[in-house]
C-alpha cells in the first residue's frame, strides 16, 4: 500500500475494493447473513432487535464489516419495500409481547417509518 495519500485513506480503500469494509449492504444479503449464522433471536417468533444486530456486526469477525450503523439501517429500509420480504428480506416490528406472542406497529411491503427504532426488530 504505497502512494501519496495518508495511510488510513489507503487502507480504506483497499479494504472497500476487497469487500472488507461494506459501504452498501443489499438487503437480500443481509437476510442471508440472518439465516445463515443465524442472528434470529427469540422461540417460536424470529425476530432481533435493531441495536442487538449493530453490536452483531460490530462484534463478530465472521460477518461482513460495515462503514457505519447507517449501512445496516438502509439495508433495513430497503428490505421492508420487497414483496416477497417473507422469502427474500424481512418485516419491520416497533415491539414484540412476549406473553401474547404478537408484534405491534409491523412494517412489511413498504418503506420504513422515517427513524428506525434501535428496540425495533426486522422478523423473519
């Protein structure tokens, strides 16, 4: 890694062309990554919440590194608009009642309320 820019700039952009570092995370991949380790949380229901999937990524060498939480938000954001979210993405919930085995407030085939919150859970 030579050249004239600073170091951390280098390394950056060799991490980005390596897949490394993530700057845009499909939504399709980022259920797959759900699925595979898996990172669902909770029986029967399969659901995680937003703030334990950002430490996931943040913590976990086996899984893709992001440039930001933003990242993995837009990557939320993108999944609630497919169609075919029960296959392919997921579903969005602001809370989860465990007595009554019912999500509040789901999003599903439709873009995402404005700010995502950090409690909510996509569901699988």
């Amino acid at each position: 890694m030579t050249g004239q820019e600073p170091l951390a700039v280098r390394a950056s952009k060799k991490l980005r062309n390596d897949e490394s570092l993530l700057t845009k995370f499909a939504a399709t991949r980022l259920r797959h990554e759900l699925d595979k380790v898996p990172l669902w949380r909770g029986q029967p229901a399969q659901h995680v919440e937003i703030k334990l999937l950002t430490e996931d990524f943040a913590r976990y060498l086996y899984l893709p590194r992001l440039r930001d939480t933003g990242v993995l938000i837009e990557a939320i954001r993108d999944g609630l608009t497919f169609t075919t979210w029960e296959k392919e993405t997921f579903a969005f919930a602001e809370s989860y009642d465990d007595k009554a085995k019912r999500y509040a407030g789901m999003t599903c085939r439709r873009p995402c309320p404005r700010q995502c919150p950090r409690r909510a859970r996509p569901i699988g």
